[in-house]
C-alpha cells in the first residue's frame, strides 16, 4: 500500500512540532524516519495512527485522501502501530491480547477466542514468530512480546506498518531479529515505516532516509550513506562520533561493593548480592536491558533506595545506611535517568537547577543567606563552559530541549569535588552533537582521576566508553569483561548467557 503524507502541520500552544512535513512511502518499502529525540518523528506518526488531529496537510492511502477521526479508523485503513511502550496486558495470553478491542462472538454471545489462537498460528507460521497463543505476554521475553505487537497489527490486516524506536528495550541479537522479520514483511508486500535516531540500524534495514530536525524534513538520504553524513543532517553541523580516550591511569580501588542487595516494595529482590569494585581514573559501564536492575543498584550507591544490604565503601567511608545529603557531602555525583523528574526542578530558573543541592553552606550560601551575585557569576561560567543554549541563566530549565536540560545536570555534578561520578542514562534522548559533548566530559573526568559508572542501555555508548564492562541480568551481575568485549559477546551476556575463557575479566 503507498502512503503519502502532504504538508502536515501539527502544533502545540506556540511550539510547531511538524511544519508542513511531506512524506512518501512506497509499496513494499522499508522507509526510515530518522532524526534526533524531539525532532517531531513520533507526532508524526501519531498524526498518521489517528491519535492527534493535523493542523494542516492530508494523509492520503493508495491516493485517496484520508480523514482518521482516531486509532480505529487508521486501523480500519490498514495502518497498524508498533509502540516503543508495548500496549500488551501482562495477566492476559497472546490470543487474548490480539482480540482485544477486536473481539468476535461465537452462538450465545461467548467470544471466539479459538479464532484468535487460529490467526496467531497463521501468522507466526507465516513468519517464523514461534509465538505460543496461550502463553501469558507476562511470561514472555521482551522480543517476543514485540511479535505479539506484530501479530496484532497483521491480525487487523495491516498494510503499512509503523515501528516507533522498537529497539529500545532489545538485546542486540533481538534486534537483528526485528531487522530480520522486518525484511520478511517487506517481501510479502508490508510497508513500514521505521522510527528510530540510532544510525546503525537505519543502514542496515532502509531502503530510503528521510531525515527530520525540528520539525521540518531536511533531506533524504541512502543506506550507503555514512554514520558522519546521516549525523550532519539530523544535527545540521559536522559531528565527531569517535571517543577518544585513551589508556586508563589506575589508581586505588575506590569504590568497593560487596553482597549489595536491594528489595523493592513489591518485596521482590532487584539488586542480587551484586559485587564490583571501581577504581580511580577508570570507567567502568553497566550494561543489560532495561529492567534487570540497573536502577535500581545506582539508587542504592547514591541513597535512594530503602531496604538495601550488603556494603558500599567510597574511600573507606560505608555508604549503606548513610543519608542522600551525607552521601553527596562525601562527594558523589550523580546524574538521574530521569533528569525531568529527579534531576530538575522545571520551573526554576537555570541557575536556580545549578546549586539546587548545594545550599546549605559554602560557597553559595554566607550568614544563612544565599549569595545571589556569586550564584549568578558560577551559573554564567557554567551556562559558558558547558555550552547551554538558552536565552540566559533566568531561563526556566523546563524550558530547554532535553540535550541543553542534560547539560545543566552534568554542569551542576561535575562543578563539584568528586570522590565518585555515577552516570545514569547520561545521553538518554539527547541530539548527536550534545552526546559528542557529555562523552567528551565524562573521559575528563576519568582522566582527573575520579572513579567513574557509567549506567547505559545502549551499547555503543557502553563499548566506546568502559575500561570494563558489568552486565546485569534480572538482578544479578552475570560477568565483568574488558571494554573491547565484542558486541555479539554482550548481547548474549544480557540475555542471560555467561562469557567464557578469555571474554571474562
């Protein structure tokens, strides 16, 4: 099925999210939507799936033009959505979740769900899903809980297919998988409209690129087309991909965890008697998918988290027991994966975000009063020296794109003296060019001798950073490798599987 978007135009208050985008996907074509995280590629498509209304513009299907007064109507034109967030009840079986909304009676008014087993086994035959209808999506591995995604758009005869960064919360062997499957609905005529801002994968999967910043197309693009090239156009400058850094100057063990263990208020065990150490002028990376207890172990380094056991030593000092203040106070730094909920405080000012946590004496604060010249005069080197862009240092951070925001966090944690850097996510939805930069930041500081965690889902950035490598599987570390660790290596290790030989440190 061809799909033409023409003009779209979509607006929010002051802000314009699409200006007046132009868009054509071919029959049977892979076409990827590449561009930075708030550059307008999901409102895009939400726009499309009958979920927001255009401003201006129309979507046109086989030429016809379209008028989606919701998801039901794109749904009944054959356009079906794989959401980033899976939209799966967990207590419910595959065949269950594909008749959701969908549901068909047999005699008496009772539901069919033989029919749905039925059309979940033609079209895991079809593709080579493996998908077991009666299996609880609970059970199932993330993977295959995005072919059930799948199974439910093609269960609805879908005939454009649109994929919203459904990579994130992959394995690396997952994710070839998806390439895989996606190459197969590609052959038997699907179209598919592939969302991501991750440059690999757009080269090995597309047939065409077209390339979003700030809400305007900005050009398209091939496959054959470098990851330097792709990267200019979604940021519109030359950008370094490359971290350089070069062989770690090892200092004392620092940082030393022992049988740490973390329950959660569900009374399950998220952290499993988990021991590393960190030593001076190293990075050391925790790698896995998300959800096997990554957050919640930099929670607990950082006092965040309640009931914890086990020991945290920072240069001698035990940290389990000790409060958040005390634990800053021993000069831990710390970057949230959720910088809009625990990082920043929106509605103040961005000298106001850059001593949030360091008013209670020295330098800011003199005779019980905060000294707000001198507040200014650090919140303007900072604003200079990190390269914020924003009106000013009285601009609301809720105001700043999601890179500048990042930026205020690490301006605020590095400006302190560190014992110990722990960085959560640091690149999380952040544009290409700002990543260069925090990469940049984060080898400094390594290369001042402070110990350094670096928390990351996404492997590329854990490989060019690491002196060493954790990976987490649902609690428990499964090896610590060197940073060079192959690629293949750590997916299979955050799937479950432990290294071997020479790959274990």
């Amino acid at each position: 099925m061809k799909l033409e978007l023409r003009g779209i135009t979509k607006r929010f208050g002051s802000l314009v999210a699409n200006d007046h985008i132009d868009l054509v996907v071919a029959p049977g074509e892979i076409h990827c939507l590449l561009g930075e995280n708030g550059a307008g590629k999901s409102t895009l498509m939400n726009v499309l799936y009958g979920l927001y209304r255009a401003d201006e513009g129309v979507i046109l299907l086989e030429d016809k033009v379209q008028n989606f007064q919701g998801p039901g109507d794109a749904m009944r034109a054959g356009i079906g959505m794989v959401h980033q967030h899976f939209m799966l009840i967990p207590v419910f079986t595959v065949a269950e979740n594909v008749m959701l909304g969908h549901e068909s009676t047999k005699a008496g008014g009772i539901l069919d769900l033989e029919a749905a087993r039925t059309r979940v086994r033609e079209i895991s035959a079809r593709f080579g899903f493996d998908v077991d209808p009666d299996a609880l999506v609970e059970d199932l591995p993330v993977g295959v809980q995005q072919r059930v995604e799948i199974i439910k758009a093609l269960s609805r005869d879908a005939k454009v297919l649109v994929f919203d960064e459904p990579t994130a919360v992959l394995t690396p062997q997952e994710t070839d998988e998806l390439m895989e499957i996606m190459r197969q609905l590609k052959d038997a005529g699907t179209s598919i409209v592939f969302i991501t801002h991750k440059l690999r994968e757009v080269r090995e999967v597309a047939d065409r690129i077209t390339v979003i910043r700030l809400g305007k197309v900005v050009g398209e693009a091939s496959p054959t087309a470098t990851n330097a090239e792709l990267a200019e156009l979604m940021v519109g400058r030359a950008v370094e991909l490359t971290v350089h850094k070069g062989e770690p100057a090892l200092g004392e063990r620092s940082l030393v965890v022992n049988n740490l263990r973390v329950v959660d208020a569900k009374d399950q065990i998220v952290v499993d008697n988990v021991s590393f150490d960190v030593r001076a002028g190293e990075i050391v990376a925790i790698a896995g998918v998300q959800g096997n207890g990554q957050t919640e172990l930099t929670e607990a380094l950082v006092g965040l988290q309640e009931r914890v056991s086990g020991s945290i030593t920072l240069n001698g000092e035990e940290l389990v027991g000790a409060s958040v203040r005390s634990i800053l106070d021993e000069g831990v730094g710390f970057v949230p994966e959720d910088r809009k909920e625990d990082g920043l405080v929106g509605k103040m000012t961005i000298a106001e975000n850059l001593v949030l946590d360091r008013t209670t004496g020295p330098p800011f604060v003199k005779r019980a009063g905060l000294r707000l010249g001198y507040i200014a005069d650090f919140a303007q080197e900072k604003f200079t020296e990190f390269d914020v862009r924003a009106p000013g240092i009285d601009a609301a951070v809720g105001t700043l794109s999601g890179g500048n925001q990042q930026k205020v966090v690490l301006a605020r944690e590095l400006s302190r003296d560190l014992s110990l850097f722990v960085a959560a996510q640091p690149t999380r939805g952040v544009d290409v060019g700002s990543i260069e930069f925090i990469h940049k930041r984060i080898v400094e500081t390594r290369d001042s001798g402070i110990p350094v965690i670096v928390v990351s889902t996404e492997l590329d950035e854990v490989t060019a950073l690491a002196d060493r490598i954790i990976v987490m599987y649902r609690g428990r570390i499964i090896g610590i490798v060197p940073g060079d660790t192959a690629r293949g290596t750590l997916g299979l290790m955050m799937a479950g599987e432990a290294p071997t030989g020479e790959e274990a440190a």
